[in-house]
C-alpha cells in the first residue's frame, strides 16, 4: 500500500527512528515503525484487520479517519488517500480496494 505524508511534514519524521524516538518514546516509536511497515506490506487495506493492532473506522467527528493501536490511548490515525474514496454499496467504506492511506498523525482519541 502507498503511504502518503501530511503537507509540511518531514517523510524522514516518519522513517527515521531517530526522529520517533525523539518525538514519542522508545516503544511507541517501535510500534509506528511496525505498523507504517504493516502499511506498506498490505495491498489493500483489509489485510489490516487480520493483523496485531486492531485497525478500524472512527466514528464522530473523526468520522473518515481510520485508527491502529499503538500504546495505551494512542493510535495511529490516516485516512483513505482516494477521490473518490472506494464505498460499498450500503455507503461504508470498501476496505478491499483502499491502496493509499494519508497519514493524520499519532493521537490521543480519547482526549
């Protein structure tokens, strides 16, 4: 899967440990480095729901966004990088064709 990076964010943020350690923690950065490889393996997105790290839609008013465990509350948060994004028939998003993600950012989803 193409893993696309926020405007203005250094990719080298994102795939540098170094920098993660830097900016999370040790373990958390770990765990980012897995799941953005987990990413990147997967062709379609529904290979993530088979893997550690429950990967599912946020509902509210992260509606559109779409969450990995990493550590305790945080989770890793992107969104589907398609126009238009790949909807089922009853409107829900087709995680079977679903081959870019936009990454959001590392998040607190509970605050």
């Amino acid at each position: 899967m193409e893993i696309l990076f926020p405007s203005g964010d250094d990719p080298l943020d994102w795939n540098d440990s170094r920098r993660l350690v830097r900016k999370h923690n040790s373990q958390r950065a770990k765990l980012i480095r897995r799941r953005l490889d987990d990413l990147r393996a997967a062709p379609t997105l529904d290979v993530m729901q088979n893997l550690p790290g429950r990967c599912h839609e946020l509902k509210g008013d992260r509606a559109g966004h779409l969450s990995i465990d990493l550590d305790g509350p945080y989770r890793l948060l992107f969104s589907p990088a398609h126009n238009p994004v790949p909807k089922k028939p009853d409107g829900g998003l087709d995680w079977t064709h679903v081959t870019a993600v936009m990454l959001v950012g590392v998040v607190d989803t509970h605050e």
